[in-house]
C-alpha cells in the first residue's frame, strides 16, 4: 500500500516566521521592542517584502508580535504564554512523523499509568466498550481508526486528568493520517491486527488490575510496535 502524500515542504513564510520565532525566543528582540522594518527584515533573509508581511502576519495570529498604527509591530509580552503549536507542514518526512510517536509514547504510557491507578468500574465499562468497538469496526470493514481515537480518550478519561485528554487529542490529530495506512493494511493481514488487538488487550487487562508498572509497559509496547508498522508502511 501507498503510503499518504505527506505535507508540502515549508514555504518561504513558513521558514521566515521561524527564524522570526526563533529570534525573539533566544532573546535578540525582547518583548516591547520593534522588529525592524519591513525593508530590513526582507534584506536580511533575502525574500520579498511580501513574505515577511505574511510571515509578520502568522507571529500576530499567535500573539506574539503586534502592530501599532504609525509607529511598527512590536514584540508582545505574551511570548511565555503561547498555546502549544505543531505546523503539520513540519512533518514532511518519516523520522519527523516518528518523533511524533516518540512523543505520544511517553504521553501514552503515563496516561495508562495513571488510568490503572485511577479508573473506577464506570470508566473500565467504558473501556471495555471502546475496545470492542475497534473490533466491530473492522469486522464490518472499516479501519477502525475513529474507534482507536475513542479508546485511547476513554484510557486518559479514565485518569481523571482533563490535560491528559486534551494533550492527547493534540497530539494524536497529527498521527491520524499514519494511523490510516497501518490499520488498512492490518485489515488485510490477520497476524498483525491480531497483534494490535493483543496489545490493546493488555493494556485495558492491566489497567483492570490496577497494575499501574504493568499498564505502562503495555502502553509503551504498543507505542513501540505502532512506530515499526509506520516504518514498514512507509517502506
């Protein structure tokens, strides 16, 4: 199977808004100073004035720079507070949609932790619930990707921590796509959605015993094998 087109490579706007970025965050242009003009910012990157306005533009969309009439755009004082960001144009290549994974893995594994050690008989019916679900979806033909966001989210519910779900569903929007094309070719090949259901049943198992270590483990297996069948994927 194909692997998904993935996302354009950055654009001009995209580089020039981080390198922007990456100046005020190392601290050459402090919040309440002015970037420079226009002019100046498209000599020293070597664009088009055209492209440090979009790129000015996308740092005021976040907040961290403002403009004010008849004088410039300045540097806000809310660089410390942004809202956490991933541009999806950034995941161009296997390695980066990888450390993707990375990411979600250490997420994933204390969120079955804290699920073992937290969950109450309301939440393991609601997983237990979420679980067959995938398997429904898949006898019925589908890939059952929906039916895993849903199972995982009700783990993370089940830890009775709102910043484990929201961070989650954060980073999970951006594996969706991968996931995709892992499930549709285990819906093809029996052993290997027989596996992903074998992991998936260990990590719920152990978050029913309240087996906090065993749950973690199960949920950085699952992680661990989840990069190796994007990589086969992708191969």
């Amino acid at each position: 199977m194909a692997f998904p087109r993935l996302p354009s490579p950055p654009t001009l706007t995209d580089t020039v808004a981080k390198r922007l970025l990456a100046e005020i965050d190392e601290g050459r242009v402090l919040p309440g100073e002015k970037l420079p003009t226009e002019a100046a910012l498209a000599e020293q990157f070597g664009v088009s004035r055209t492209v440090i306005r979009e790129a000015v533009s996308r740092l005021r969309q976040d907040g961290i720079v403002e403009a004010r009439q008849g004088s410039g755009v300045y540097v806000t004082g809310l660089t410390g507070n942004r809202a956490l960001r991933i541009d999806a144009a950034d995941l161009s290549s296997l390695d980066a949609v990888l450390h993707i994974v990375d990411l979600r893995r250490a997420l994933e594994t204390e969120i079955a932790a804290q699920a073992a050690a937290m969950r109450k008989k309301r939440d393991m019916a609601e997983i237990d619930a979420a679980l067959a679900a995938i398997s429904q979806a898949v006898a019925n033909g589908g890939d059952g990707v929906k039916e895993d966001v849903a199972f995982h989210r009700s783990i993370a519910r089940a830890t009775g921590n709102p910043y484990f779900l929201t961070t989650l569903a954060f980073v999970s929007q951006f594996l969706e796509a991968a996931t995709r094309v892992t499930r549709g070719n285990e819906a093809r090949h029996a052993d290997l959605m027989r596996d992903v259901l074998q992991e998936h049943n260990a990590i719920v198992e152990a978050i029913r015993r309240q087996d906090v270590e065993g749950a973690r483990e199960a949920a950085r297996i699952h992680m661990v094998n989840a990069a190796k069948r994007l990589s086969r994927a992708h191969r």
